[in-house]
C-alpha cells in the first residue's frame, strides 16, 4: 500500500500571510530542514514498511521458502503500528490548526 499525500493549500487573509511566512521560515533556517521535510520523510517511511510487509505477505502466499511467517506478521505489525502513529500525528495537527483558526484576536 502506498500511501501519497497531496499538497494542500490553505488560504489565509492577506494581512496575516507577510507574519505567518516570516515566522515560517526563518532566514538562518535552511531549505533541507524543517517540519514538512521531517513530516515527509515520516510518511516515505511509514510507505516503504506498508511496501515491505506487503512484497513480505505476497511471498508467504506464494509459499517462498526463504521467508518465514513470523518475519511477515512482524513487518506487518510494524507498518500497522507507523500507520496508526501517523493517523494520531495527523489528528492532532487538525485539531491544532483548528483550534487556532477559532482563537479570538
């Protein structure tokens, strides 16, 4: 299973768009770090074990001698349990984001 994000844009009013980007990205700040970066490399991670324990499954049912089934249920377990993590991540930043977006200014 591989699991694609696409961008999503949000649009915020003009007057708080210059602040928003200059606290965003500060200028000592590189364009290699950061939290979307860390973000996206959490997801190619959280993928690439789905990718695994399934290429993992599909050798079992086709009765690959050299992988075993506890090897399977534990990559499985494993992609099962980076999902769930992600899930609660992304919860959390939608709750966040929208408990500011309904602050009083």
């Amino acid at each position: 299973m591989d699991l694609r994000l696409s961008p999503v844009s949000v649009q915020t009013p003009q007057r708080a768009a210059p602040s928003l980007r200059a606290l965003a990205t500060p200028a000592s700040e590189t364009p290699a770090a950061g939290f979307s970066n860390a973000l996206k490399g959490a997801l190619n991670s959280v993928s690439a074990a789905q990718n695994q324990a399934q290429s993992l499954q599909r050798e079992v049912q086709m009765e690959n001698p050299s992988v075993s089934l506890e090897e399977t249920m534990v990559a499985i377990q494993k992609a099962q349990i980076g999902f769930q993590a992600t899930l609660h991540v992304r919860n959390r930043m939608v709750q966040a984001y929208n408990d500011i977006m309904n602050m009083q200014i």
